[in-house]
C-alpha cells in the first residue's frame, strides 16, 4: 500500500509584531524594544504536539472510509472543535509557567507554538494530552542546504584523486506517480501542459527529453487500488505517457537528479560543483544532477497501487529481451507498507532486482516511533531503508555554529518484523525539502517525509555507481553505510542523545567520506544486509552466538584495521565482544572477523517502565562495530602569536587510549601546561595533569566508548592550557583515515519455563480444588528487577486447530500463523460482589507469535442482547489508532466498537495491566488479554449470559471481511456463573506471580459445567518461550451416582 506523506510545517514570524498581535495592541504600544528583545532573548520557540491527530488527516481518513462530503466536512469541524477545546484547557496551566503562546494549529498539525524558557518545558511534557514538545527551527532546509549538506559538490568538482562525478552516464528509475518532464528542473519548457494528452507520447514535445529520457505509465490516472477511497478503480489502464498528476514522484526526481531552477526560472545550466551558487536558485540541483531519469508510473492521481512489482521488473529489463544489461543503475521507491512483511512480494522483487546489480532504495516511512513500524519493501535485505532527518546549525557555547542531525518524529523505527533484522540502514534529510513542484512549469513545494530522504540516497548512490562502476549493489551500500556519520541525535543540541541503529541505521550518509574510504565491512553470512543482526533470541540461562564479519580491501595497497564496539543502548547481562582486535587485508582480498554476543540471564536486570509510561520496554543491545585503521593519526593546529603548536594524535582501541605529541613550532612557553579534549559544543571530556613543557612533549588521554565516534568524526577538539588557563591553545583534532563502521543489533529476551505441576485438576467436594506451578521463573525476579514472571488464568472456551485463512489461495504458503487462533479463553470477576466495576478477560491466543501487536487484529463479537447479532467489537488496537485503524503506536490498549453507534472507547490496557504497573511482553508473544467492563457492554436488568465469537486479521493480508484469518464458533458465557471461577477478590486481574509454588484455587460450577462440557484450566505463562506459553489444564469432576435433579436447575 502506498504510504502517505507526512508534511512537516513550521511558519516563521516576526515575534515582536506577533506578540504584539495577540496582546490586541500595535507595537508601538507595547513596552521599549530593547526591552522585548532582551526578554525574547532568555526564551526558546517550542511546539508542544498533542496526541490526537490533526483535522488534515482525520480528514483525508474520512475521504478514504468513503464518507460523504457533507458528512466528511461536518465530522472535520467537530474534530476542529474538539481540537480547539483540548489545547484552550491546557492554554492557563502552559501560560501560567511564563511561557508566551504564538499561535495553535489544529488543522495541518495539533500544536500550540510557545515561547518559553528552557526549564520549563519538562512542565508541558506532562500535562494530560501532550504527545511530545519539540523545539521550532525557524529556517526549512531545502535542497539548497541538504545537497551540500551531504558532501555532493566535493563529488560534482573530483576530489582526492577522484574524476568529478555528477551522475554521467548513471540511469534512476523513479517508481512513483510519474515525472512532470515539462518542468523546467528536467529541462522542460515549463509550459505545454493544457495542450498535453496525459495518456499519449509524442502530442507535445518534452518527452523523452533531456533529463527524463525514459519511462511508462503502468496505472493509468484514474487507477486507485485502495478499496477505502471513494475513487477506488483497481483495474491499471496503461499508457505510454508518465507524466505526474499525483505530485509526488516530481517532488522526489528533482531531490535525486534535478537540473535545478534559477531565479529567473530557467533551467540551471551549471557549473555543479563548489562554486555552485545555491542560495541564488529557485530550486537547488539534485544530488546527481548530470544522472538520467526513468519515469515509472504507479499510481493513478490518487490513492495506492498493487502494481509496483510490475514496475520493478520494467527497470531490470526495460526493452523486454531477457538480457538484462540495459537495466537501470538505481531505483528509488518513495512508497510503501507499515509493519512490512518480510514475505511481500514487492520486498522480494527489490531484493531480486538488487541481485541483478541495482541498486535499490526505499523509504523506510512515516509511521514514526513506533517498533517495528519500519514498512516494506524497505525491509528486504539487500534494500537501502532510508530514515528521515532534519539538519541545520546550532549556537554553541563558544565558536562558531555547528551543524547537526536530528531524526524527525515522523520517520518509521525498526527493527523490521520476522526476524528483528536491523532496519532502517541509513538516513538522508526528509525535513521541509524544497523541490519541484509538478505541474507548475518551474514552481516548487515544500514536502516532509521519508519519501524526500530515500531520492538523497539515490542520487547518491548514483555518485557512487559513477565512481565505482565495477562494484556490485551490495558493495556499495556497504560502502555508503560504514561511511555514514553516526551522530544523528534525538535533539538539536549537540549533548542530546545519540540515535539507536533501530531508528537510524549506520547514520547520515556522507559522500564525502564515502569516496575515499579503501575498504568495505559487512555481514559475511548475508553481506546485503551489511549490518550484523542477532535478532530475538530467547534467553533462559545464556546465550552465545557469533557471526562473521567481513572486511574486503578495495584499494592497492594491503589494510589493517583495529576493532572496538561501541554501544548505544547497552543491556545490562549483553556483551558485544571481537575474540580477534586486528584484521589485516591483501590487496583484492578480503578477511573474516568473529564479532560474538552473549547474554547472561544473572545479570540481564529489566526495571519496569517509568510510572507514567504507557509503552512497553523494549530491550536492545545496539551500536557500532568500529574498524580503525593502523596508521590513522590525527593532527590538530594550535594557533598563537607567540608559542605556535602542532598536536599529532594515534588512537589504541583496546585501551581506548588517545596518545599524543604537541610539538611547538616557535618558542616554548615558560612554566607547565595541561591538555584537555572537549567536544565541540566546549564539553570536558578528559584532562591531563600539569605537564613539563618542551619542545615536545607527549601524553594520553582516555575516552569513553560514545567519544569514540565523536573521535572517528573529528568532532573534538583539543586545547593546551597554559599556567593555569590563563591562556589556552585550541584546535580541532581531525584525520584523512577512514575510520569504517558497522551497525550491530540484538534484542535477547529473559524467558521462563513455567508449567503447572500436573495436566489434570480433580474436584470432588467441596468444589474447590489447587493447580500448583513449577518450572523456572523469570531469573531473579525480585530484588534484581522488577519484572516477574507473570500467569493469567481463564475459563477454556475454544481450542482451534491451525487452519488456512479462507481466502488464501491452496498452492499460497500460509504466513499469518500469528493470526490463526490456537485457543480462546474467559474470566471475569463478576461473581465476586465486593468489586463494582466487574470486568471480563478474553484471553487469546495464536499459533505463532507477532513481533508486535499491531501486526495483527482479534475482533471479539459480543451480542448482549440474545437477538443473534453482535452488539459490540472488542479489539486490540493502541492509543494512538484505535479511532482508525490506519494509525498505530506502541500505547496498546484493549478497544471497545458500540456498534450500532460506532462510538469507541479505551477499555483498560493491553493484557490489562499498564506498563508501569506490569511488564507483560507484548511484543514477540502469542498470547494477549482483552479486558472490557461488563457496564460498557450496557446488559439488560438481570441479563448476566452474552454470546461471542473472536475473530481474527493479519495487517499484511488485508482488513476487509473477506480478509478474516480465523473465525471460532459461537459461545456463550454466563457472566454470575462461569464454569470456573478463577479470579478471587484480592485480585481484579487473572494474574499472578508465574513462580515454583504459586498455587491456583478455582471453582467448579456445576450447572456451566454440566452445560458447557470440556471445560479446562486455560494459562498464559508471558514470560515462557514462545512455544510454551499456553497450556491446557484439563478438569474432571467425578459425578456421585445418586444426583438430585435440582443441584443442575437454576
């Protein structure tokens, strides 16, 4: 399904007059400017974003579920409403802190823009309803900042040794909407649109042209294949002619290989390299500006498309012979599905095109934060995923400003589902990206979204294959990821936290140090994956595993390399260990290295999630596996006016040492010295103690594991204090070295094996009787952590069979197995007079586990009434989606649908517990528990017997009735009288301690024993293996052979 584009807008405007503006007064009014400026001073802009989403895509949601317009704008202007009120009772506890709001948004963004002190905004982070704050960056990058942001004009001009590249000679297919090939970017004429024939070749002239030489229109423009859309048409009507009426894949060929636009909207004719003035252009060059373009089209004018596989196979064989020699050089795919599947066919064509020698890039999408949101076909393993970044300058405390990265809050996390795979693999700008806009003849828009970050990839991948012709499509993404820089923070502040591989694989890509760079690394037991993956594995006592690393030598001259890893989410119990630190590498050839990681359960503490948490933890090991080459040495220049200095640095790895000279290059000072290492942004690092200066002199100084990549960036500087600061020699420690890096990923889970101890629980009388537990628990539940194993407990109502979904084709392998319903059971504390809010637990569970729970969907059909249709769906979903089942996140809730007047509700947390008070492993888990209370459910006066069934759905497979993975047969449950009643008054939920010794006391009702026959004891062990987390219980009852009829009449 084709992913829509999240747009990012931010206005900037003159604070003063908009101050002014909203006190109801002019400026002149208004206190002495001096004054104004020197209070703006002390504040920052932030934007605190609410969780509901914004009318524009509530709207758009509308549009596709087929709404009519009139009840489509009527519903937008409630929503507004509804919008409007939440932010005006947040405005007085927000302005009562002393911040100053700008301006809210409700339609394109749920926001209210602030001016506010630092210090207060971890205030607005907890007020009710606040999704997240981020800071305003009042200027949008565009092209004009992110082409040079990355290093293209060093390419454009050749640099060290290098022949200038521009994209000579170098073919990018753009599978999208099409190409608008009148647009003066491609070197169109920019005019010719009312006389063009959108589905004929030749009406007008422009295409094939100069820049655009190539494409096809496989949709058709009325083609929609999004059965929710009004204009759904699923049937492709091709033609010849791809030119963009959707605006999308305009946008995105311009970002890979526009000509660019002047300001008198011509067509920039160049030169492209350093001289290249952007800021004087209308729309900036393309990353390869000289590169030739392949339109293929896939989508009509709206909407999503079921055809891209198609297009794929186009751009390995574009005339069709089977020779497979003309295929392009790069395709860019702007698009996609959430929670990709690793068996979509689309991933599986790119894999196969990439095979062929393609290179192949993809978004990795817009569904943000969320694990594993990461969509496909950007989840195949040879695909380049691209992640989304927001880049500019930052004021630090002393010199000049310095550029950053930051993720933006859209762009999709990994790892993708399966296996746990790391993805994304790289990231590019995707924020507020200039470019052309179709239609327009030279006009340009601005869009956000992974969409705009993947055509950076491919124009420099397209850079790349230029320099590299001869190297296959696994070695150049290698190359473009162990180049990467990887100090993409979660802020604009250079002390922010570093980003997790999850959320942005090997980092920002860098051409420049792509380039140059001698040697590849990469997974030697699947090198298009390059990073190094160890998945979920489960951890009872230990785990070890190992996987080779592979390190191939490029150049003409034989390479040694020096290992050391560096952690950024660093699990207590895990270690990421290189038995061998030094590899050296023939020319031409190429060496393994074991990288291994353990994990030790004594020591794999897990706290609970913070209190006002409503996501689970999600535990990962991840960093990078760093490769230094032997002779790097880094120097720094120490200007002065007197005492000149030179500073020449060489790193030891497995001592994470620095050892340095510093040589004055005049006069040497009197007295001693010290010399600091500090990051750029003036934070101390490491220090020595008072030196004897000389001539030269040398030291060491160490780093910690995160300043070895600030080290491998030359991003620290080094000064040389001189009696006691009073004067102080600075510079900036920087290589020519190619210091290499590779992503490594593990997410090991603590399992228990718990069991009861015996497969059959007698009654007799009274009609009491005690299930034990046994096995091993979660290692050292308590004091250790504070995470227990846990059981739940339920009435057993259905046990199902593995079945085929209904619609799957017979020859089709079934893959939703994780939506195949293996057992279904039932609890509720009703019975139990001293609680007033009775609830009711279905547990449910399925043949195989998810990776999340947003993959799949279980719709418990509950008919309160007796009349045979379902009154209400009780359903998994999240906070973030349970209005639509077109969002999600990680805040998963159990959700109740009235369905005769489609009002939802959040009934309790998923498995009912909150994060904070249980972890109850969503993720990687078959099992889930779906609480609703029984008065939402609106019973009539003495009605205590509901009907249901639970039916099942896979997000890859579809959401349609047709689509249904599993259906179980009708039940019925007595809510006064449950065959078994195992919930006590102590505890509100079916749980308890999954421990050796923990005993269950349930209840044997006769008369629903009697009606309902097989009935057993149905256990959900959260904590188990997946492959052991249910159990059946059986029950017997040994009737007496003299039975009253009443003890069976109610």
């Amino acid at each position: 399904m084709h992913r829509r584009i999240l747009l990012s807008l931010f206005i900037a405007v003159a604070l003063p007059m908009l101050l002014a503006l909203l006190h109801g007064r002019s400026i002149a009014e208004g206190p002495p400017r001096a004054s104004i400026e020197a209070d703006l001073r002390s504040l920052r802009a932030y934007m605190i974003e609410l969780e509901m989403p914004p009318a524009a895509i509530y709207s758009t949601q509308l549009q596709q579920d087929r709404v009519s317009v009139a009840a489509a704008v009527a519903a937008t202007q409630a929503h507004i409403a509804t919008i409007d009120h939440m932010q005006r009772a947040l405005l007085q506890a927000v302005e009562a802190s002393g911040a100053r709001t700008l301006y809210r948004l409700q339609r394109i963004y749920n926001g209210m823009a602030v001016l506010a002190a630092p210090a207060r905004v971890a205030l607005f982070e907890r007020l009710p309803g606040v999704k997240a704050v981020h800071p305003i960056v009042s200027k949008q990058p565009a092209l004009t900042s992110s082409v040079p942001f990355l290093g293209a004009p060093a390419l454009w001009r050749g640099f060290a040794g290098l022949l200038p590249a521009q994209g000579e000679g170098v073919r990018i297919a753009i599978i999208d909407t099409g190409i608008d090939y009148l647009h003066v970017d491609f070197g169109g004429p920019g005019t010719g649109y009312a006389q063009n024939n959108p589905a004929v070749v030749g009406d007008i002239p422009g295409f094939p042209g100069v820049k655009v030489v190539g494409g096809y229109d496989f949709a058709g423009d009325a083609y929609n294949a999004d059965p929710h859309s009004s204009s759904y048409n699923p049937i492709p009507m091709p033609d010849a002619d791809p030119m963009d009426c959707y605006g999308h894949g305009t946008h995105v060929a311009g970002i890979a290989a526009g000509f660019g636009v002047t300001r008198d909207l011509q067509t920039y004719a160049g030169p492209w390299d350093d001289s290249t003035h952007f800021a004087n252009l209308r729309i900036g060059p393309g990353v390869a500006p000289l590169a030739q373009l392949y339109a293929l089209k896939v989508f009509g004018c709206t909407g999503s498309s079921d055809i891209v596989d198609l297009a794929i196979e186009w751009a390995v064989d574009p005339d069709g012979n089977g020779d497979f020699s003309d295929r392009v050089d790069v395709i860019n795919l702007s698009l996609g599905s959430p929670l990709g599947a690793l068996h979509d066919t689309t991933a599986v064509a790119a894999d196969n095109a990439a095979a062929l020698g393609v290179v192949v890039v993809a978004s990795a999408g817009n569904s943000g934060d969320v694990r594993f949101a990461l969509g496909s076909p950007s989840n195949g393993d040879h695909v380049l995923s691209v992640a989304a970044t927001q880049h500019g300058l930052v004021e630090v405390g002393h010199g000049p400003p310095q550029p950053f990265d930051r993720v933006t809050g859209f762009s999709s996390r990994g790892p993708r589902t399966g296996d746990a795979a790391l993805k994304p693999d790289i990231a590019a700008p995707g924020a507020g990206i200039v470019s052309a806009a179709s239609q327009s003849g030279a006009g340009a828009m601005s869009l956000s979204g992974t969409s705009m970050a993947a055509p950076h990839v491919a124009g420099a991948m397209a850079l790349l294959r230029q320099i590299h012709p001869d190297w296959s499509s696994a070695e150049l993404k290698a190359l473009a990821m162990n180049t990467a820089l990887p100090l993409v923070r979660s802020g604009v502040a250079l002390t922010s936290t570093l980003n997790a591989p999850s959320l942005v694989g090997a980092g920002r890509i860098d051409l420049t140090a792509a380039a140059r760079a001698p040697a590849i690394a990469y997974a030697a037991d699947a090198p298009g994956r390059v990073s190094l993956s160890f998945g979920m594995p489960e951890v009872l006592d230990s785990y070890q595993a190992s996987q080779r690393l592979r390190v191939v030598n490029q150049s003409n001259l034989p390479v040694t390399y020096q290992l050391s890893y560096v952690p950024l989410t660093d699990m207590p119990g895990v270690t990421v260990t290189v038995p061998i630190s030094t590899v050296t590498v023939p020319v031409a050839g190429l060496t393994d290295a074991l990288v291994t990681l353990f994990a030790d359960v004594t020591h794999m503490a897990r706290a609970a999630s913070a209190p006002d948490s409503t996501q689970p933890r999600f535990d990962e090991e991840s960093g990078y596996l760093l490769l230094w080459p032997a002779e790097a040495t880094w120097r720094a220049a120490l200007p002065h006016a007197v005492h000149p200095a030179e500073v020449a640095a060489a790193y030891r790895p497995a001592e994470r040492m620095l050892e340095f000279t510093v040589t004055f290059t005049a006069s040497v000072p009197d007295g001693s010295g010290a010399l600091y290492l500090r990051t750029v942004d003036g934070s101390v690092l490491s220090y020595t103690a008072p030196l004897s200066l000389t001539t030269a002199f040398t030291g060491t100084l160490p780093l910690a594991p995160l300043h070895e990549l600030l080290l491998a960036k030359n991003k620290l500087s080094i000064e040389l204090w001189l009696d006691n600061g009073a004067e102080v020699l600075e510079g900036t420690l920087s290589t020519e070295a190619s210091i290499l890096h590779v992503p490594v990923h593990a997410a090991p889970r603590p399992v228990s094996a718990m069991r009861s101890a015996s497969s059959l629980l007698a009654f007799g009388e009274p009609l009491t009787a005690t299930l034990f537990l046994t096995g091993q628990a979660l290692y050292a539940s308590a004091p250790l952590t504070a995470v227990a194993s846990q059981v739940s407990v339920f009435q057993l109502e259905v046990q199902s069979p593995n079945s085929r979904p209904e619609r799957l084709p017979d020859l089709a392998l079934d893959l939703y197995d994780n939506a195949d319903i293996s057992h279904v059971g039932v609890a509720t504390d009703f019975p139990t007079a001293a609680n007033d809010d009775p609830l009711i637990f279905f547990g449910i569970a399925a043949h195989a586990p998810w990776s999340t729970p947003n993959q799949v969907r279980f719709d418990v059909l509950i008919d309160v009434d007796g009349d045979g249709a379902a009154d209400f769906r009780l359903f998994n979903s999240s906070t973030e989606g349970y209005t639509s089942e077109r969002f999600f996140g990680d805040s998963f809730v159990s959700a109740l649908e009235n369905l005769r007047t489609r009002q939802r509700t959040i009934q309790k947390p998923l498995n009912g517990a909150p994060p904070s008070a249980a972890d109850l492993r969503p993720f990687a888990s078959r099992v889930m528990v779906l609480p609703v209370h029984v008065a939402d459910l609106a019973l009539p006066p003495g009605q205590t017997v509901i009907s249901y069934t639970v039916e099942s759905y896979h997000r890859s497979f579809g959401d349609q009735p047709e689509d249904i993975i599993d259906r179980t047969p009708l039940r019925r449950f007595d809510l006064a009288r449950p065959a078994l009643h195992v919930m006590k008054e102590e505890r509100q939920v079916p749980f308890l301690d999954d421990r050796p010794g923990a005993a269950l006391t349930p209840t044997l009702d006769l008369y629903s024993y009697a009606v309902h026959p097989g009935t057993g004891i149905l256990l959900f062990h959260h904590h188990n293996g997946v492959e052991g987390q249910v159990e059946v219980v059986e029950v017997n009852y040994s009737w007496p052979a003299t039975l009253h009829l009443p003890l069976l009449m109610r």
